[in-house]
C-alpha cells in the first residue's frame, strides 16, 4: 500500500497532465454557455411571434415531447437517455421562463412526490404554487391562477386515488398529461433506533404502500395519517420519538435524517401523476384515454357499454367503480381506454356508448407516461 505521501505525489506530478484536459473542458462550458444565451434569444423571438399573434398560452408540451424524443434517439448509445431528459428539460423550463414563467401548482407542501412529479415535468423554473389539498390544486387551475396542476391519480400498490378521481368527475378540467414515477419510501427520525419510536406519521397512501413493514419493524408504534408526507417530516422533526415515511426530499427540505431507506411493501411501487388543464392533448400515435360513464338502472346495463368497447377493438386497461354523489348506492365507472379520442377506433366505440349508456364524459386524451423511468436521485 502506498504511503500518504506517494499518493500525495501522485496526484502532484498528475496536475500537469490533466492540465491540457481541463482547460478543453472550460472551453466547452464557454461554449455550451454561448449557445443557451443564443437559445434564449430565439425563445425571445418566438415570444414576440405569439404575442402578435394573441396566442395567449406559450407553453408547448406536445412540442417539448417531440424535441426531447429527437434528443435521446440522436444521442443513443452515447449519452444516458435519463440525462438528455434531465439537462434539456432544464433547458428548456430556462428558456420557457424567459418567455413567460409557467404556472404550476402542485399537493404540496414541499417535499412530497406530487413536488418531486412537478419538477420532473417542468423543471426547476417553473412558478410552483404548493396546495393543501386536491380538490385546491383543480380550483388554483380551474380560476386560471395557475396553467397546469400536477395532483396523484394511481397507485402499482394501492390503486386510486379517490379524491382525484373524483375532482375530474365532478369538475371541467382535463387530463393533459401523465407520468409514472416510481416511488420508494424512507423512514425519517431523528431517534437513534427503531425501538425509540413511539408513533409514525405520513399521508394514507404512504402508510398503506408500507403497512407490511410498519407492523414487522414498528408493530408498537401509533400510526398517525397526516395530510401529506411533508407534513409528516415536520411532524417527525419536532419529536425526537416520533418518525414519518416519506421521500428522501423531504429529508433534505426538513432537515430530518433518513433512519431506514426502501420500505416500501413492494419494490416496484410506483405512482402515476396527471396534468390536470382545461385542454387535453392532440393525438401523438402513442395515447391513452380517460372517461366515465353512467349506465342505466336495468339488468344488464353494465354488460352492454363494455360490449361496445369489445365490439370496437378498443382495449380497456383500468376500470373503476365510484359512487355517483347524486343518489344513494348508484355507481359511476372510470375507464381508461388504449388510444386517443380523436382515433376512428375509439371515436367509433363512443358513440355506441353514448346511445348504451346513461352519460359519457371523456376527462382526457394524453401521451401515455413512460413506466420504465428509473428512481428519482436517492430513492
């Protein structure tokens, strides 16, 4: 084994060399600095170019999908294609802002998943404004205070969730957009061992997703909900025999230590975001479709809507049953449907549903999110 100082020498007599290397660094970074600066003056330009032409929303997503579509296939087998997505969503969130700060609000507080889905959507310039609840994210949307909102919508692990389905049941806004994320809880305390803890506190679904490990690691431990994962870390911090299981980004934005990491019931846990807009998107080739309907209160009512879509060739990948708030023990049903509702396929079947069932409303087409994302950083 080398001594310290051979090995202090070694990087000594390195410096030199590296020297040349460097600064052919530093000369790409002056570059890539020049061409965002001229990236900016062109985003300038296409702002100038919408206004004259009173086009009030300057974001583009379906036009950032297809430019970071174009990246990653150019720069296949050279570059990870999870850092193409990474830079040049910064880079264009950067760019955006010049022309007009986008507005989005998400369930925060900060710290929770619905933050950590936002960020990954937007990127870091992106106006964020946090809410409480989320029927609060639809309404910021709905008054316009904010151009998109990013609220949770499905659980690998626990399945719906309820109040997003039922705010786009009830409410006139529209799925634009979706992603998958996958999602690893972590055990946040500032108590030195397991033993220590006296109750743990996160949102409903965190401590359903982990419910597993809870009762084998904490089984004397109350289980407290809270509204979210973020409010459970603030929880956490203030007692130090308390703990709450959330993401790692809730560790660094409460100051709160990571006790245990992945305890999450099930490896592959992941949760599907949605963008909730008072427009869905146009057709891309690659697209899924959410409705609901209402059947009529007769034998065989149910049978008869889903043998329209059967009929049609229309694939239905999730259906989901919820009551109806209008009378008692009546049910509506949330499907969502390979394709987008401009296909002659599905545009087909849904007219025969129209004339089938009681009602029909369809709360978005949109690209379908990627599930093969990997892990945010540390989860």
């Amino acid at each position: 084994m080398k001594s310290l100082s051979d090995r202090r020498g070694a990087r000594a007599s390195a410096k030199p060399a590296l020297a040349p290397a460097r600064a052919k660094i530093d000369a790409l970074d002056d570059q890539i600095l020049g061409l965002l600066e001229s990236r900016a003056d062109v985003a300038r330009d296409i702002a100038a170019l919408k206004r004259a032409a009173a086009i009030e929303v300057f974001h583009d997503p379906e036009r950032e999908r297809q430019v970071l579509e174009r990246l990653v296939k150019r720069g296949e087998g050279r570059f990870p294609p999870d850092a193409i997505r990474a830079v040049f969503r910064e880079v264009m969130s950067a760019c955006l802002s010049v022309e007009e700060p986008l507005r989005v609000a998400y369930l925060g507080p900060e710290g929770t998943f619905s933050q950590m889905a936002a960020r990954r959507l937007f990127g870091l310039q992106a106006r964020y404004r946090d809410c409480a609840t989320i029927e609060a994210v639809f309404e910021t949307v709905h008054s316009k205070d904010a151009t998109y909102g990013v609220v949770p919508f499905e659980n690998s692990t626990e399945g719906a969730v309820s109040m997003t389905s039922d705010a786009l049941l009830e409410g006139d806004l529209f799925i634009r957009q979706e992603l998958v994320l996958p999602i690893a809880h972590c055990l946040l305390s500032r108590a030195r061992a397991l033993s220590s803890i006296t109750a743990v506190y996160s949102h409903p679904q965190a401590l359903a997703q982990c419910r597993v490990w809870i009762a084998k690691h904490l089984p004397r431990a109350q289980v407290v909900q809270t509204s979210s994962t973020a409010a459970a870390a603030r929880e956490a911090r203030a007692d130090e025999r308390a703990a709450a299981i959330a993401g790692d980004i809730a560790s660094e934005l409460h100051g709160v230590p990571i006790l245990r990491a992945k305890i999450q019931d099930r490896r592959e846990n992941a949760t599907r975001f949605v963008v909730v807009a008072h427009e869905d998107a146009p057709p891309t080739g690659h697209d899924r479709t959410t409705l609901v309907f209402g059947v009529k209160h007769e034998k065989g009512a149910l049978r008869r809507v889903l043998s329209d879509f059967e009929i049609a060739g229309v694939n239905l990948t999730r259906i989901e049953s919820r009551p109806s708030r209008k009378q008692p023990w009546q049910y509506v049903f949330l499907v969502d449907t390979e394709g987008h509702r401009a296909d002659p396929v599905l545009a087909k079947a849904l007219r025969a549903v129209t004339k089938s069932a009681a009602f029909v409303k369809v709360v978005g087409s949109y690209p379908r999110g990627d599930a093969s994302q990997k892990a945010p950083r540390g989860t």
